[in-house]
C-alpha cells in the first residue's frame, strides 16, 4: 500500500480546545495496526496531552504539516492554516448552514481541500459513529449537581476541569450531599447516558415517570424522559416515534406535570427547532412551577429550554434568568425567583484527556479502516462534504450557503 502520514493539527479556535483525535499510545497503536501508516504531530501548549507524552512513543513532533496526506483535528481550523489540496477531519459546524462558518466552507471549496466532516460519519442506518456526547452528559450532569450544591449551599465540589480524568470525577461525586430533590433529565441518546451515569454514580436513584410525578421520596431520585414521555399529537392519537422526528411540529409538549414536582432540570434530549419548547416563560412565571436550576446540557439558545438566553463558558459558567423580564443576571444571587442556568457550550472539553481517549477508540475501530484501505460501506464517503473544489453530492443543499 502507498505511504500515509496523518497530522494531529494543533487546535487553533479561540476559546482553545484541549482534545486531540487520538492520545499518545493511540498513535503508537495506529502505527502497528496499519504498517503502511505514520502519524506525526503539531506541538501544542494547550493540549491535554503534552508534546512529550507523544514523544515517548516515538510520534515526531513537527509544525510543518504540507508532507502530511490527511490531517485531523478537533474543532474548525482557522482559514489562514487551512493547506490547499488535503484530506481534513475536523467538526466544521456547517452542517445546518452556521452562518459564523460560511467563510470556512469557501474557502476549503477554494482550496480543493477534501473536507470529511465527524459529525457526518454515519452507519448504514444513519447512526453517528464517533462523538463526544457521552462526555457533554457525564460533566453536564455533575455541573448541574455542582450548580444545585453551590445555589442552596449544601456542599463543595471541585469543578470537573479540575479533575485529572474521569476516575477522578467519579471519586468526587462521592462528596454530593442531597436531601430528597427530584431531578428530570430529557433524552435518550448519548447524551442521557452520559448524565445517567454521573447520577448512577453519585448514588441517586432512577425512578418511572409515573412515580416521579405522585410519589414523595425521602431520598434524591431521577427520572429520564424520552420523547413519548411529554409529547402528545396534536390531533389525537398515538404517539409516533419516526413521525414525530420527522414532524416534530405536529405534536405539542406537555412537560408541565413535570415542572410542578422538579427541583433541577438537565436537558439532554436533542431539539428540531420546528419542535415546540418543553415549557415557556409564562409557564416558569406560575406559581407551581418549581425548578430553580438548570443545566442545559445541549445549549439551544432560545431553543427547547427557553432560559437559555446565550451559551456559557468553562470559565464563566453560570447566570441567573429572570422570567418576569426575560433577562440574565450574574449568577447565584439572592432572588428566589431567578432560576439558576448552566449552558457551556463545550462541556466534553472540561475531561479533555478521557474524552480524547474515547473518541480516538472510536476512529481507530470504526473510521480508521474505511479511511485508510477500503471503505466498503460508503462511510467516508457519506462523511465528505467537500472534495476538489465541489459540494459532494451529500451536500449539494450547502450549495446555497457558500454561492
């Protein structure tokens, strides 16, 4: 087989990104999984790996990424970095048409440069392949408890960027402290599943829908909400999973009953913007509705949650929303009518070093072999949005977007 070398590009979007698609011993397995393949990469001061780590596992260390043939990073790369004529693998945030990324797309159609896109890597079935949602749930469920202890002030615990890993994080979870409160987590996806396990973890229990609306616990409990759990057709009828996905417009939210009995929501359930919001702001103004704190995990501004007014940060977490108004306010003040909101918008960069070791396992096992030999099930195929100046014909829609 011809020679390749893939280049680990340093992460040069501003806020930085600590993650890299693969960690130190991932290259080294690369190398041996596939003889015809070498892998290089950028230094970087910010990556959770350090460039020695890579070094001891004899991965080179070099800022000149031309002699590379496919090169991968983590989040858009900047346009004057952008190398006319390569293969790139990076989250380019232009699938919905961002308008923020309409340059970047232009100019990789410009520079003929073959654009495969992770987010687009699918199965067969159109089930994504690799992704950090796992790790947006498992932090975004321990920042709603941190936000919940520091609100009532009931107990302390170290944010999740000061954990080493996700081991660490597990271990301080041991430190939350909760009288019975009732927590509603939506979704059913990765995202879920990464927040069920920061409360599995932190030993509160999982309870029926049901149960969590008429029953008083004297202990902290959750519930998870798919879909079917607090949508209703319009016009009658049975809830329909594929149609409701397909047109989530004809159906209505009747997340109510839920408000009513919630101490702390996490919103983790994926939203089509045609599908209607969980609650509005005349609901969280009645006298019934009892959540004080939220985390929305998935950060729609002005989308499902309707508190989410704008995304926070790593290093600015939190504010406070009034709904009276419809204004942010700093955050944790004294006001009992302010519900307390969380929406970093990239969560999963809080446990950089777990949430690249997930994803590099990922590529390695599924993406690798369709990229590098034969990609018999049109995977990288159906990923690449761009190739030699031309939309591929997966993406002809974008053809609008970058006239």
């Amino acid at each position: 087989m011809q020679p390749i070398t893939i280049g680990l590009i340093r992460e040069g979007r501003i806020p930085p990104d600590k993650r890299v698609a693969f960690t130190p011993l991932q290259t080294e397995e690369i190398m041996q999984r596939f003889p015809h393949v070498s892998v290089v990469c950028q230094p970087s001061p910010l990556r959770c790996y350090r460039d020695e780590e890579f070094q001891s596992v004899d991965t080179p260390i070099t800022d000149d990424m031309r002699t590379c043939d496919i090169l991968m990073g983590i989040k858009e790369v900047q346009l004057p970095d952008l190398i006319p004529n390569k293969t790139y693998l990076f989250f380019s945030h232009t699938l919905k048409k961002q308008p923020y990324n309409k340059k970047l797309l232009q100019e990789i159609l410009k520079k003929k440069i073959r654009l495969i896109d992770y987010e687009a890597l699918k199965d067969t079935q159109g089930n994504r392949l690799v992704a950090f949602g796992r790790y947006a749930g498992i932090v975004g469920a321990y920042n709603g408890l941190w936000t919940y202890g520091r609100r009532n002030k009931l107990f302390t615990l170290r944010r999740a960027f000061e954990c080493f890993d996700i081991n660490d994080l597990k271990l301080e979870l041991r430190n939350v402290k909760l009288p019975p409160i009732k927590i509603a987590l939506t979704g059913a996806g990765r995202v879920a599943k990464g927040a069920m396990e920061t409360l599995d973890t932190a030993g509160i229990r999982k309870v029926s829908p049901q149960d969590f609306t008429t029953t008083k616990f004297t202990e902290p409990v959750y519930v998870q909400l798919s879909s079917a759990d607090y949508h209703t057709r319009r016009d009658g009828g049975h809830f329909n999973r594929e149609e409701f996905h397909l047109y989530p417009e004809r159906y209505d939210a009747q997340f109510r009953e839920f408000t009513k009995v919630s101490d702390l929501l996490l919103a983790g359930a994926y939203w089509n913007p045609k599908a209607p919001p969980l609650f509005s702001k005349a609901d969280m103004l009645a006298t019934d509705f009892k959540i004080r704190v939220i985390a929305d995990i998935t950060c729609d501004i002005n989308g499902s949650v309707p508190s989410t007014k704008r995304a926070t940060s790593i290093v600015d977490p939190l504010y406070d929303y009034d709904p009276a108004t419809d204004t942010t306010h700093p955050p944790l003040g004294n006001d009992d009518r302010f519900v307390t909101v969380m929406a970093i918008d990239n969560l999963p960069c809080e446990l950089p070093r777990s949430a690249s070791e997930e994803f590099g396992r990922d590529l390695i096992d599924r993406i690798l072999k369709p990229l590098l030999t034969a990609d018999n099930e049109s995977i990288i195929a159906r990923g690449t949005i761009a190739e030699n100046g031309r939309l591929s014909p997966y993406f002809e829609y974008l053809a609008d977007y970058v006239a």
